[in-house]
C-alpha cells in the first residue's frame, strides 16, 4: 500500500469512529478524540451557524474542518519517500525537486493561461521549503510510494 492510500485509509477510519456517532454532543467528542490539534466546541458551531445546531448542520462543520486538512494526505517530505521506496534519501529528493514547482513560481503567470497551459503537465509537485506537496496524484500511477 502506498503513503497516499494508507492516508486515505487512515483518514477514511477515523471519519467513520467520528460520523458513526449520532448526537451533536457525541459528533464533537468523538471529533475531538481524533483530532485533538484541531479541536471543536459546540459554541464554535453555533457560532458559525448561527443557531443551536442538529446533527447535520454539526457535521457539515466538522467536515469542512476535515477538508482544510485534505493536503495531508498528499504532502510529503523526501525522507518519508525514500524508507518506502528504499532507495537513497538525496536521490529522491533530487527527483521531486525536478517533478516541483518552487512556491511562488507562478506569481508573474497568467492565470488566463492555466488552463491551456496547465503547469501541472510540467511540474506535478509543489515544493514549500522541504515538504512536497503531490499536486495531481495520478501523475504517478508507477510509483507505489507516493
């Protein structure tokens, strides 16, 4: 299995010990117990909602909270890429940074022109310093690791 589906699995399992739940309070226990560097209260709901929520209304919150975080899944530094392909940790950091756009590449683009020119066909991870970020997952359908 690969770091992208052993993520998703992960997230998928933990989703699934949250969303089983069947009461406002329980959603955001159960939310917290698996997220706890992202913690959620019931006035952080009704806050956004703008009345005491039901439970629908508390796991659409919830699950936009989880879909700012949908990045981790796809984000990787080379040393992680390197244990799980086995090979050396400064080969691989060489070949994503070939397959990377710097953060910033695209200030002076025009954005009229991704379209046509989409710069993902050129470069299908952005790099952020030393973290990786897997832009088109299915640009690397031969590599079990990423």
């Amino acid at each position: 299995m690969s770091l992208y589906e052993s993520r998703l699995s992960q997230r998928i399992r933990r989703q699934r010990r949250v969303f089983r739940e069947r009461t406002v309070d329980g959603l955001i226990k159960a939310f917290n117990r698996e997220y706890p560097d992202t913690p959620a209260t019931l006035e952080d709901i009704t806050r956004a909602v703008g009345e005491a929520p039901n439970w629908e209304m508390a796991f659409m919150f919830l699950q936009s909270y989880l879909d700012i975080r949908l990045d981790e899944i796809a984000t990787y530094d080379a040393a992680e890429v390197a244990v799980e392909a086995k090979l050396d940790q400064a080969i691989v950091r060489r070949v994503l940074e070939e397959l990377s756009l710097q953060s910033g590449a695209l200030m002076g683009a025009d954005p009229e022109h991704f379209f046509m020119s989409n710069p993902i066909w050129a470069a299908p991870v952005m790099q952020v310093g030393d973290i990786f970020y897997c832009v088109c997952r299915k640009a690397f359908p031969a590599i079990p690791t990423m």
